[in-house]
C-alpha cells in the first residue's frame, strides 16, 4: 500500500515547513526545501527530526 495523495498534500517538513514528496523508489518523503528525507516504515512517514537524513 503506498502513501496517498491527500496525505501526501498535507504533511510538510517538521524543520522548514516545506512541502515533502515521495521519492521515485518509494523509501521516504523528501522535504523540497532543506533535503531531508523522513523514512517510510509499515507505510507510515516517520516525520520525526532524529529520524531524518540529508541527502543531496
């Protein structure tokens, strides 16, 4: 089961507020801003700032 688009449309990055979307193999949502990337498990976002990784 993958993320659904309306909640994909309301979460937003817990650090800058930005809007956060799926990456292309579906591990985690990537914050557009500061380029964290908050990891998915059991299909539910890990939105916590200790979780997430910066990635280029």
């Amino acid at each position: 089961m993958a993320i659904s688009k309306d909640l994909l449309e309301i979460l937003v990055c817990p650090v800058c507020k930005a809007t956060v979307e799926l990456k292309a193999d579906e591990s985690g949502l990537k914050c557009v801003e500061c380029h964290r990337v908050y990891p998915i498990r059991d299909d539910i976002p890990v939105m916590l700032v200790d979780e997430a990784r910066v990635e280029p």
